[in-house]
C-alpha cells in the first residue's frame, strides 16, 4: 500500500472551492436543460425525452458528483467523478470515471503506480467536503494492495439503509478489470457472497453504455431473481447517470401471467430440463390434424369437397415455410382455400349457356342455373342474368372475390381451423400439464418458461435488447436460458453468479453446461475472489458447511473483522417463534429474519405487525431465496436444519442465509444444532 499523507484543512478548502466551480457549471448546464425542455413543448416527442433525460442525468449526478483526484508525475492534476465536465476553452474540469484516462484511479499501485504520484479520494456530503484521503504511489519496491483502502473500508462498514449503494468511488482492481472487460459474448462473473457481484455487473452496465452508444438505442435489460432485489439495486443505476435500463424478474417478462403456486422440487427440476422445448414443439405440431378421408364443407347451399391428398400438401409446404405455428396456420388455410376456390370455379365454368339461357351441360332440373350456382356466384360478386350467351363467367376479380367469400364464411374457416386450430400458449402449456380448465390455470414460476416456449413455436413476439445482465444466474433453468437467450439475439451477456448459492433444484451446476448450447464457446469466466461485504468471523463460521457439501471450494478472502462472533441459541418448538420475535430486534441496524418457507406466518405473526413483510422494516422476515442479493447489517437465522431439509440444495440455501450479513449473525434452532453448525459458538 502507498504511504498515506496527512491533509490540512487548506487542502479541504482548496478541494471545497474546486467542487463548488464544478456545481455551478453542472447547475448552469441543468438550467440550460430545463430551458430547453420548456421550448420543446408541442414539438416532437423524441427532442422532448432528450432534453427531460438531461435533466434526469444531471439531477442524479450531482450527489457525490466528484470523489477522486489523481496527481500525476508528469502532467498535473486530473479530477475524477461521475460525468465529464469541461471549461469554455474545452479543456477538462472533471473525468468521467469510465473513461480510459480514469482508470489508473481504480488500478494504480505503489507497484505499479501507472504515471500516478499522488490518488486522492474526496468524501462529499451534498456539496461539501467533509474529508480526504490520500495515497502516495512513488515510492520504490511498495507492495500493492487495496485502492482507497480508508474510503473502501468506510463504505463497507457503514450500516446499511435498505438500498445497495454504488461502489463507483471504490471499486477494486479485479471489480475494475472485469467491468471494462470487452468480450463481446456471455462474460460470466463468478464470486462467493460479499465479493460485489451484482454492483460489478451494474457498474459494467454503465461502462458498457459510456463505450458502446448503440446500446442506448438497442436497450439492456436487468433480470433479478425477485421484485424486492430489482428495488434494492434500483438506484444504482441512475446514481450513475443511467435511467434507460429495463429491470425485470423472468417471471416479468410474460406480462399477464400472474405466478400463484409453488412447485415441489422433483416438479420443479422436470419443467425446468431442455428436454420440454422438445415436448412443447411436439405437442404444437400434433394439433395439426390430418383427416383419414374427404372432408365435406357447407358454403353457400353446396357442398364442397377437400380429399385428404390436397389437405397433406397443404401440410407439408406450411411447414416448409419455416413460419411458427399461428403464421404457417395461414398459409394452410390459403392454400386450401385455394383449391376449394378453384374447384367451385370450375364448377361454375363447366355451365355452358345458350343464347336463351338454357344450361346445355348441366344446372337446374329445367336446363338453367340452379339457385345454389347463382349464390356461389353472387357471393363471388358476379352477377349473371339467365339470358346471358356462352362465355367465361369468372375472371381475375371475380376468383380473388371467390377466394375472400370462402375465407370469410364460418363454415368454411370451421373446417379449415379444425383441421389447423390457431393456438394459444397457455392452451398448449396446459394441455401438456394436463390442465383441465385452461381459463382457471394456477401458474408457477417454472410454467413462465414453457408459456413463453409455446408463444415463440406460435409466432408471438417478444421485446429484445442489446445486452442482457442475469444475477444470481445460477438459480435459471434450461428453460429459463432458452427463454433469455431469446430476448438477447446478440448473445451479448453479463452473467453474474455463484454455483456454491444454487438453491433452485433445476438451477445450474455449471456455467459450461447452461451456456454452450446457445453460444458455444462464445463465453468467458472472470473470478472475484476478494469478499468485501461479508466479515471475516461470518466467513469462518461457514467453512464446515462449504466443507460437508463443496469440498475444495475456497470461500472469498475478507478483507475485514467485525470483532463479533458468530451465536447460536437453542430453544423448543413450543418456544421458537417467541424466542426468534425476541432476539431479532436486539441485533440492532437493519435486521433479517430468514427462515423456510414453513415457518413464514407463525413467525410473521410473532414479530412486529406489518412489519415482518415490508423490505423497508428494521426488521424484514424473508425465505432464503428472497434474501438473494441483498444484505444488511445483521441476520437471525430461523430453524438451520428445515431450511437444510427443505430441498436437494438446501444446504446452498443455508449458505446463502448465513452470508447476508455485514456484522452480526446469529442462529436460533429448535432442537440440536444440524452437524455443520455444531462449531458455530453457543449462547
């Protein structure tokens, strides 16, 4: 680590006068913004959304708007902060962090100092300094370590407010390294808890929108594993000056689709296999019927006649169209029609009047043309008169005429349906189910695939994005990628994820597995291996857990000590939900209850009333999956053992639950301890 300089008050004044020069040129350019949105009333709606996204930009940046300052060697000063600011002469006042000239800020040693003397870190409340840290790089043979080790460690000490912050003034090296990494496939960042997985994959999001303007038009999309971490995250972004950015669970992306039931395991692993986009696709092209004889069709007081041949023509060139299901549906049905239409023309053909209007070669009983040929006809939009000479009765109008009265008769369009019924996903998922009332279907998370499956073999639809972040990846299915990969046509990916964290049984169990079969080797694995949330004591108190279930992984190296260990207390299952309403509050700082889904309403009844399911709460009740992503100051663990019990990975389940916390972590457990928290101290 570089030596650490002392800082004088002058310094502080100094950096204050520069940070309000900075503020006024961002409130002119914000007053010019609002000047200019005022103007843009009644023009069009595109210089409208410039102009309000200016000012959004602005008003987000101005919060900590500069936070650093490199000193360099050779070429003065240069500001760091959350936009690029310049003077009247062009000549830069502050550096966005993403651009290339701001990385030695993120990267520079002592070791490798990168033309840097001085990096300082300036701590901004509103528009007030309120302290410095400095580092000194030019000192020959300094081992490297931690960037803005006293700014860093302030930021992951803090207690936390219910919203992950962003992490742009002290990012790390390797957190540096990977958002600047220009792999242009699936970037698959893997790290263990409190390494800043999600804020690493969040700040590449900004990067990659600074450096590739095109996606700003293309769009990127944000899936999270559940509403209450998309609104943990959400200020991220814009406190980086980003608000275009689309966030959504995978459950959000079929909108309508309402998810009110909870598959069992065993469920949950058979419609998640890649095996049921097979299933699906089979299941779409059997309702295509192919009749054994002729089929007979009512239009217009006759009967017209389609033999099984032309009905296996028709078939065979819809599906070589390529076309899903719903479109290839309309070229059968043209094709059909067709040949119902050529057949009734030349029926009508074969008429041969005389010049008394006799029909010579067929027609009424008494020589002329029946009542059924004349409403053919007129449905047709030809008129004859029954004086009318021998000629050809239908030309080019009059067979396109022909052509549309039999696809707009209901007879017709009956017959033709049942033989190539238009479709619907959550018919055909329900019908695979074997769901019997498809307006009553009761949807899973894991049934959100299959429907949008089925949509894309029916021709719907979906919005696609340029980029696409997945965190906490490892919880998708084989059916939840086939339905992301979809919506990113580019297979330009930020894939963020923890295999040691896999609660979801049909989940991943390895990146190489979910990946290669829609990119090939078109991915990459990037590794944060430094944990900067989670304590070290927590951490220790993990290791017989990682042991029993993922030998030979390494947890995370925390960079800090809490001083407080670990506890657990035992109680009775009489007790247990007054025991847990009693220790929760005590932990102090933002507090989470985690515990099985089991166990949710007794003891949602035991703690604060409201309070229990609201994200906000000092103190939130929360499922281990719930509690992916998020962290806070302190956890009560509920029952380790049914949380272990409660699936084929409960043990990642347990893992994850212990590895929320930033201070303080405690454990209350009905009965003995399960054997891999048998070291975990008792109270």
């Amino acid at each position: 680590m570089g030596e650490r300089s002392g800082l004088t008050s002058d310094e502080i004044a100094i950096e204050q006068q520069y940070l309000t020069a900075l503020h006024a040129r961002v409130d002119a350019m914000r007053q010019e913004a609002v000047k200019r949105l005022a103007g843009t009333r009644g023009s069009d709606g595109g210089s409208v959304a410039v102009w309000r996204a200016e000012v959004t930009r602005l008003d987000a940046v101005r919060q900590g708007m500069c936070f650093g300052r490199l000193d360099m060697r050779d070429s003065g000063s240069v500001y760091i902060g959350r936009l690029s600011l310049f003077d009247e002469d062009d000549e830069p006042l502050l550096l966005d962090w993403r651009a290339p000239a701001a990385r030695a800020f993120y990267t520079a040693t002592a070791a490798v100092p990168r033309g840097v003397r001085r990096r300082r870190h300036i701590t901004t409340r509103d528009r007030v300094v309120v302290a410095l840290d400095d580092e000194l790089l030019d000192l020959d043979g300094a081992d490297g370590g931690l960037v803005g080790e006293a700014a860093l460690l302030a930021a992951v000490t803090a207690g936390r407010t219910g919203r992950m912050r962003d992490i742009v003034t002290t990012l790390q090296a390797e957190q540096d390294r990977i958002i600047r990494e220009d792999h242009r496939g699936v970037l698959v960042v893997q790290g263990g808890p409190g390494t800043g997985k999600t804020a690493v994959a969040l700040h590449r999001v900004a990067y990659l929108l600074y450096t590739h303007q095109h996606l700003r038009t293309r769009g990127v999309l944000v899936i999270g594993p559940s509403r209450i971490f998309l609104d943990y995250i959400g200020q991220v972004l814009p406190g980086l000056g980003e608000h275009s950015v689309v966030t959504s669970t995978v459950a959000d992306l079929r909108p309508g689709v309402a998810v009110s039931r909870v598959d069992p395991p065993e469920t949950e692993v058979e419609k998640g296999r890649a095996v049921m986009a097979d299933r699906l696709a089979a299941a779409v092209r059997s309702k295509v019927r192919m009749p054994d004889g002729p089929v007979d069709i009512d239009f217009e007081g006759q009967v017209l006649r389609l033999d099984p041949a032309a009905c296996r023509r028709a078939v065979r060139r819809a599906r070589r169209t390529g076309l899903p299901h719903n479109q290839a549906g309309l070229v059968f049905q043209r094709d059909l029609v067709d040949a119902l239409a050529r057949h009734l023309a030349d029926r009508l053909e074969s008429v041969v009047l005389t010049d008394t209007g006799e029909a010579i070669d067929g027609g009424s009983a008494d020589g002329r043309l029946s009542e059924a040929d004349l409403r053919a006809l007129a449905a047709a939009g030809v008129v004859v008169g029954q004086d009318d000479g021998p000629k050809e009765l239908l030309d080019d109008t009059d067979r396109t005429a022909l052509r549309d009265s039999l696809l707009a008769d209901p007879g017709v369009r009956a017959a033709l349906d049942d033989l190539w019924p238009r479709l619907t996903a959550e018919g055909v998922v329900a019908d695979l189910l074997g769901v019997a009332d498809r307006s009553a279907a009761d949807w899973s998370a894991a049934d959100v695939p299959l429907l949008d499956e089925a949509a894309a073999l029916l021709g719907e639809s979906c919005p696609t994005f340029g980029h696409v972040v997945v965190d906490e990846a490892q919880e998708l299915s084989e059916m939840a990628w086939r339905m992301l990969m979809r919506r990113c046509p580019t297979r330009s990916m930020t894939v963020v994820g923890d295999l040691a964290q896999t609660g979801n049984p049909a989940g991943a169990r390895s990146w190489e597995h979910v990946l290669a079969p829609h990119v090939a080797d078109r991915w990459r694995l990037a590794r944060l291996t430094v944990g900067y949330r989670t304590p070290a004591e927590v951490v220790d108190a993990t290791a017989d857990l990682l042991a029993a279930h993922h030998p030979g992984t390494r947890p995370p190296k925390a960079i800090r000590s809490t001083g407080e260990t670990p506890w657990r207390v035992r109680t009775t299952p009489a007790d247990f939900p007054a025991v847990v309403a009693r220790l929760a509050p005590s932990l102090n700082g933002r507090v989470a209850v985690i515990a099985p889904r089991e166990h949710v309403d007794r003891l949602a009844e035991a703690l604060s009333p409201g309070a229990a399911h609201d994200p906000s709460a000092e103190v939130v009740l929360l499922t281990p999956r719930q509690a992916k992503g998020l962290e806070f100051d302190a956890v009560l663990i509920a029952d380790p053992a049914a949380i272990l019990g409660a699936g084929p990975l409960g043990h990642n389940d347990l893992y994850v639950a212990m590895t929320r916390a930033t201070h303080r972590l405690g454990i209350v457990h009905p009965g003995p301890p399960p054997a891999e928290l048998a070291a975990v101290r008792e109270r």
